[in-house]
C-alpha cells in the first residue's frame, strides 16, 4: 500500500464532510410468513422522538394473458412502515424484505450512525425471528460543492467523464455510473457521479454516491453483520479519497 494510500485510511474526519445521507441495508430472506402486519406493533417500542410513521409501498406491473392479448396492470404492495425521527434526520425502515437505517446531513460520524442502527436492528429482529441475511449494502451520498469558475474538473475530481479533444469542453450536466467488483471483500461498488443544481450561486454541486453491496449472504449472526459493515465503511473511505483531490480535501477540511 502507498503512503498516500496510508494517509487516507488515517483520515477520520472532515470538519466540512460533504456527506448528504448515508445508508445501512440489510436484506433478509423472503418469507411468505412475514406481513405487514407484523411491524405495525414496533411502534410502541420505538425511542423517543420517532413519532412520525409513513407505509411503505411498492410498485408492481403484472401482466395477464388471455385469448392471445397480454393485459398489463399496475398496483401498489404494501411493504413496511417507515420511522422518522432525529429532527427528520434518522429514517428507520422496517420492511417485509429487509431493513434500512439513514441519516440526513448533518452527519456527524460512523460510530453514532452504527450504534443508532444496532438500536433499531435489535427491534427488528425482535420481530422478524432467526431469518437469514442475505444481503448487506452500505451508501453514502455525497454533495462536492466547487467553487466557480472552474477550469478544469480534474482540479477536484479523479473520477470524471472524459470527453473527446474534438469536442467542446464545458460541460453544462454529465450523469456517469461505474460498476467496480470488489473482489477481495466479496462485493460491487456502484459509483454514480453527476452534476445537480447548485447549493448556491457561486458553486458547481457534484454528486457522488458510494454504494456497496454484499450480496448473495446466509449469515445469522449479528457479530458478523457488523464485521462486514465496518468492512464496507473502510473500503468506502478509500473510495471516497480515490475520487478527490488535495484541492477537494481543502474544501472540506
């Protein structure tokens, strides 16, 4: 490993972290047992402050054939309930496939987020049972807010869309999306990268979104779940340092 490689990995905090959400998913194993109706009732045993509650709901496009015509209908699932609280920071989600917990800027650090989360995962699987994991994933959204004008997005950013010598340079938009295996840990990183309306005048906002995901899991124990979030949570910062520059790193610090 590098020694700029060892320098990230110390990095533990940015007083300016551009973070916009960040998200811990947990997929579990379908069971047909498993209803709606079990997650009304984790209502009550929630922590103070998450009173607000909202279904959760899926879209589903089913076709139909008969007498040789193919009839297509949309309906909408029910699929768990979503608990706000935190200041309408903190969403829990409790789902009949799985479980999520998010925190909306501001962030503060990875350990408030994973305790928040055990918090919320131990009801969970009060209510689910000895249901296998099946999946774990681990995101983080973050907004560069860069200072105009801007002569060259290689100043801020390693990762970028290159655009050909014989085409005009000044880009009004890009959306651009990477699919990397992490072999060694056994996941996908899905890199998004994209320009969004500002954050105020004087900036261009670029978005970049860190997920991972572990997929195709049968583990049941917790200790392992935790093991390979802090596994994603390490890889993700050295993604995040991979894709900045030491001019970025000046703008957050």
């Amino acid at each position: 490993m590098s020694t700029n490689r060892t320098s990230w990995l110390k990095q533990k905090h940015y007083d300016n972290a551009p973070i916009k959400e960040a998200i811990i998913d947990v997929k579990i194993e379908s069971s047909p047992a498993l209803t709606l109706a079990a997650f009304e009732r984790a209502h009550t045993a929630l922590p103070p402050g998450y009173s607000e509650r909202r279904k959760l709901m899926v879209n589903q496009l089913r076709g139909h054939m008969e007498e040789g015509v193919l009839t297509a209908t949309a309906t909408q699932d029910d699929m768990g309930y979503a608990f706000v609280g935190g200041e309408g920071k903190n969403v829990a989600q409790f789902r009949v496939d799985g479980f999520r917990f998010s925190r909306l800027s501001p962030y503060r650090s990875w350990d408030e987020l994973r305790n928040e989360t055990e918090i919320f995962w131990a009801l969970y699987r009060q209510i689910v049972g000895d249901i296998r994991i099946v999946g774990v994933g681990l995101r983080y959204i973050n907004q560069l807010d860069i200072p105009t004008p801007i002569r060259d997005f290689r100043d801020f950013v390693r990762v970028y869309p290159e655009v050909s010598a014989d085409l005009d340079q000044l880009l009004a938009g890009f959306f651009m999306q990477v699919q990397i295996p992490q072999n060694d840990l056994g996941a996908m990183l899905i890199l998004n990268e994209s320009i969004v309306p500002p954050s105020r005048p004087d900036v261009v906002s670029v978005v970049l979104d860190i997920d991972l995901m572990k997929p195709n899991l049968r583990i049941e124990s917790n200790y392992e779940l935790w093991d390979i979030l802090d596994a994603l949570r390490l890889r993700k910062n050295l993604i995040f340092e991979s894709c900045i520059t030491n001019r970025t790193r000046e703008l957050i610090s």
